[in-house]
C-alpha cells in the first residue's frame, strides 16, 4: 500500500467516524449496546467503541516502533514470555482483557476527551508514517494478523478498524429498538 492511499484512507475515514459518532444523541452515545469480549457483565457504549479505536491505534505504533528498532516479536502476542507459542484462545484472552482495561480506564471521558484520544493517537500514526521510507511501509510486521501484515497495511487497518466497531455498535442499538444515523 502506497503512503498517498495509506493517509488518505485514515484521513478519509477519520471524519467519517467522526461525523457518525456526532451524530448520536448523547444518552445514545453512553448507552451500552454491545457485551465486553472480556466481562460479559460490561457492557460498552458506542463512545467506549470510540475510546477503543484510539487504544489499538497507539499500540499498533508502538508495535511498529518496536520492530523499527530491531525487536523481533513486536507484535508480542503470539508467545509467551518464555517463548513457547499462545493458543488463538490465549492471544484473544490476552487481547480482549487488553481492550477492556483501556475501555474501563477511559469510560469517564467525555466525547470530547475520547476524540481527543482518538486525535493523539492518529498524530502518532501520521508521524510515523512521515518517518518510514516506503521500503518500511512493505516490510512484514512479523506476529500481525491484520491486513496483508505488512507496516503500511498495519497502518491503514485503523481505518476499517472504525467502520467495523460501526456496524458492532449498530446492531446492538438496533438490538435495543434504537435506529442508529447511518
């Protein structure tokens, strides 16, 4: 994936996001709608789906750095610490309690601070992307899943990461007789 597609998707779907999520009603907004992947008693709202964009986006930088810098388990999900491999079951575990700590640790934020995050975060992913060289951008993130695994693929997922926590976030407010904007 080229730089030019690789900012203009993030850009692209940022104001996306945006615009659909300032959309919602308020009491919409903090209404929960989906079950935690981790606590199944908790359950996240549509700006909690917001607060997590951001935290993956900061972690994908930071596994990218890491791998810039010579680590060679960047991503650090499929081992242990040890060295011996996770089951997918133990690398979702790990994820979704992951996730659910960031969630849980912004859950206070206004909408505001929440695209506040989401804004620190996309500047750390812009920077980073000012810093690669294209030969960077095609390199394998060695452990990633996402996209086709390489640095720029990375990159662009925190794009269609928004759009799929969208329809997530749809369904359970239809689930719950709301009609969601879009």
């Amino acid at each position: 994936m080229y730089r030019t597609e690789i900012e203009a998707t993030l850009d692209h779907d940022r104001v996306w996001l945006l615009e659909t999520y300032a959309m919602l009603p308020s009491g919409d907004l903090e209404r929960g709608v989906t079950k935690s992947e981790h606590d199944p008693s908790s359950m996240w709202s549509p700006k909690d789906h917001l607060a997590h964009l951001a935290g993956i986006e900061h972690n994908f930088v930071r596994m990218i750095r890491r791998h810039v810098e010579g680590d060679p388990n960047p991503v650090g999900l499929r081992q242990n610490a040890d060295g011996t491999a996770r089951t997918m079951e133990q690398i979702m575990a790990t994820v979704h309690e992951m996730t659910e700590d960031w969630v849980r640790e912004h859950r206070s934020k206004t909408l505001a601070e929440v695209v506040t995050l989401g804004q620190k975060a996309r500047a750390e992913t812009l920077a980073l992307l000012a810093e690669l060289t294209d030969a960077q951008l095609a390199e394998k993130l060695p452990g990633a899943p996402w996209a086709d695994g390489t640095i720029g693929g990375v990159l662009a997922t925190n794009a269609m990461h928004g759009r799929m926590h969208w329809g997530w976030v749809k369904e359970g407010m239809r689930g719950l007789g709301i009609s969601p904007p879009r």
